[in-house]
C-alpha cells in the first residue's frame, strides 16, 4: 500500500499536532461492573474487551540516512524488520543509547533541527566529563535517524467508536491507515490519540507510524537523562459505544470533619449515568452527553502515606462500567510549611525515571511496582516524576502503596540555558 508522507511536521516550528483529540483522564471501561471489579491496577488495560492492546510484534524499518525515507512509502516493497512494542529501538540494535544533560544533540539554532543532512559541530562548556571550558564536538554519523512501524488491525465491526492511544512516542509521531494520512502529535511522554472512526474498514486494516529522532519539541526536552527513542510505551485501542464515556472526573472537598464528592462524566452520546460511592448510587440523565453528582457530607478516613485509604467509586453507563480509587486529603502551604491533612509533612523523596537497563524507557508493570516497593522498603514516601508525566500505572500504584507523587510535565530546557 502506498502513502505520501508528511515531510516537514517535524521541523515545522508552526505544527505541535494535528487532528490529535484533546486531553482526557485516563480510564479502563469494562462492559460492566464484575469484570471492572475483577481487574487489579497492573492488569486492568490488558483484560477489558473495550481496549484492545496492540502490543507485540511490529513490522519495522529503520532508516539510518533519514534521506533514503521516500516521499512515497510502499510499504509492499519495503524489507522490514521486526521490532516489539512497546520498546527502545537503541536496545534493539538500531542506533545506542545516548546520555546528555545540558545541551543538544545537534546544532543550537532554535527552533532549526537536522532533517536530512548529517549533524553538525555542536558547542558545550561544561560536563561531569571535564571542566568547565567551552569546546565543540564534531559527531561521527549522526543523523536525525527515522523508524517506520507498521501492524495490521482486524475489525470485526467497523461501525463502533475507535480511538487509538499512544501512551509514548519518541519524539514524535506522524500516523497513517490504510493509506491515508490520520494525524501528527509531539511530546513524547505525554498520550497522543487520535479518531479513528469511520476509517477502519471491517477485516484486516494497515496501521503506519513514522517516528524521527528528533523534532523541534526536542529543544523543550532537553532533560539530564539517557536519550532514547522509539513507540515505548503501550499502545490502546479502544473500542466504544455511543452509550459508552469519553471523559470522567472526581473532585473531593472538605468543610468542617466532612467530605463532598463529586463526580462527573461525558459521555459519547445522550444516555444516563449512574454514579456510586460507599454503596450508594444515583443515577442522572445527561445533558449535551453530560452528567454530574455530588455526595455530600461524608465521614471518611482520610489518605495519606502511611494509611493510603482508598474509596471505590464507579462510572456506569447501560454499557459501561470504570472503577476508580480515590482517595481524600487536603493540601496546603503556609509559609514554608507543607501540610497534609492539616498535618505538617517532611517529604523523603526521590528522582524517579522510567529506565530499564535492557529497554530504556520501557518499563513493564511489574518493574513499575518494584520501583515503588524498594521506595517503601527503605521509607522513602516521595517521588518526583523527573522530569515529564510517568505511565498512568504508577500513579495508580502509588495511591494504593501510599507514596506522595510530585508529577511533572514534559518540559525542560537545559541545552538552551547553556546557550
């Protein structure tokens, strides 16, 4: 199958993304309330029938001379390789990991990146490697280096609701079905997804996603860490009813010794929603596929890390059910005093980047879950998501384990401090 490529997203300073979806809070819908219940926190977007996980084996080509990538892939004459998804592709014998702090790995020129030409003399003045002094370096066949990931997808009906989410693409993402363009997105740690409604067709579907090295969101993550690239963290497709959510929230609030809670939901259609908290349950029509209660009054334990007291809440709708653990607390600072619950707080904490030594970003569950046990064994109660937004899994587990989470977004401009 044939398709032409977008040549200049990712050096375009004007393009962040393009036809990706708006943010949302990230949830698992199950058809209903046994199976959500059923599913632990590691586990849950691996069972539900309405998200459909697309890791595995991938097809894949990498183009070490990013100007030997056509401008019209046929993807019937491309010798591809194979790759696993979610990955690094530096662990996987394309390209090495690389470890930089406080500059690029390319020319300062902002917002100007290498697109097809070798990497040129790069300037720095300082390093753990030396002292302090200005010198340049003059990298040996470095190249904005270009991945082509290709799967198929079978639809058994195409007349459902599908949206596919990528949890993390480095650095960037253009992507592509059945030969036609679909959309473009940047900031590698954070979802990207995209509609893919009406454009899978029923039976087997050609799925195309071409990652460069490098693209002007580049020079906003410049954070002291290895380098790797690659679709490395899970990817989802999630298939929906028109009765089913698209967005869900929880705000707590304390007056007095009590709690309100209130939750809320959009849905993809007029339906009616039903809300549950400690038992009771309440069920609201919405409007303009909006719904909303508020359960007032309530004595609970509150959260904190040594009781990290959690409270199931579920979303229903007659075809969806999503459970959530949430938890109560207040937060506040007065001068330099952090309080919790009212209680002042000394944070033992940590840096904490999604790093395997086998495949770099990439983290499975169960390495997620170590992290946060070796924390707890040595009473550490704080992590820092240094330095952009973690899997949504170890926020999750850290609600549950009780660890204090200083969550931070995918910005960092150290090489342009330097300049």
């Amino acid at each position: 199958m044939k398709y032409q490529l977008n040549q200049s997203n990712y050096h375009d300073f004007n393009v962040f993304e393009q036809n990706k979806l708006p943010g949302r809070s990230y949830f698992i819908p199950y058809p209903g309330r046994r199976e959500a219940e059923a599913a632990g926190p590691k586990e849950k977007r691996y069972r539900s029938e309405k998200v459909l996980c697309l890791n595995g084996t991938w097809d894949f080509k990498f183009y070490p001379r990013p100007a030997e990538l056509p401008a019209t892939l046929d993807t019937d004459r491309v010798a591809f390789d194979t790759i696993d998804v979610p990955a690094c592709w530096q662990f996987r014998g394309y390209d090495r990991p690389f470890y930089v702090n406080i500059r690029y790995q390319f020319p300062f020129k902002p917002p100007v990146i290498p697109t097809t030409e070798k990497v040129g003399r790069v300037f720095t003045w300082m390093g753990c490697d030396q002292a302090i002094s200005p010198r340049w370096i003059t990298p040996k066949d470095e190249y904005n280096f270009v991945g082509v990931y290709r799967r198929f997808l079978d639809i058994g009906d195409e007349s459902k609701h599908y949206v596919i989410s990528f949890l993390g693409v480095a650095s960037c993402l253009d992507l592509y079905l059945n030969g036609a363009y679909i959309g473009y997105s940047e900031g590698s740690h954070n979802t990207a997804e995209f509609d893919l409604s009406g454009k899978l067709r029923k039976g087997s579907n050609e799925l195309v996603a071409v990652v460069h090295r490098w693209c002007t969101g580049t020079y906003l993550e410049s954070q002291d860490m290895f380098r790797n690239n690659g679709i490395f963290r899970d990817v989802l497709l999630r298939v929906s009813e028109e009765t089913d959510f698209w967005d869900l929230n929880a705000v707590t609030k304390k007056t007095g010794d009590r709690y309100s809670l209130t939750l809320s939901a959009e849905t993809l259609g007029e339906t009616e929603v039903t809300f549950t908290f400690d038992g009771q349950s309440v069920t609201v029509p919405t409007k303009d596929r909006k719904a909303a209660h508020t359960f007032e009054n309530l004595k609970v334990s509150e959260w904190n890390a040594e009781a990290p007291t959690l409270y199931d809440v579920f979303f229903e709708t007659a075809t969806s059910c999503v459970r959530e653990r949430i938890g109560f607390k207040t937060v506040e600072i007065k001068g330099d005093v952090f309080l919790v619950n009212g209680r002042k707080i000394k944070f033992k904490g940590v840096n904490h980047h999604d790093t395997s030594p086998t495949n770099g970003y990439t983290m499975t569950p169960d390495e997620i879950e170590r992290d946060l046990d070796l924390c707890k064994a040595f009473n550490i109660d704080t992590v820092r998501t240094s330095h952009y937004p973690p899997d949504p899994l170890l926020l999750e587990l850290a609600d549950e384990k009780g660890i204090y989470i200083v969550d931070e977004n995918d910005l960092e401009t150290h090489g342009t401090w330097s300049h």
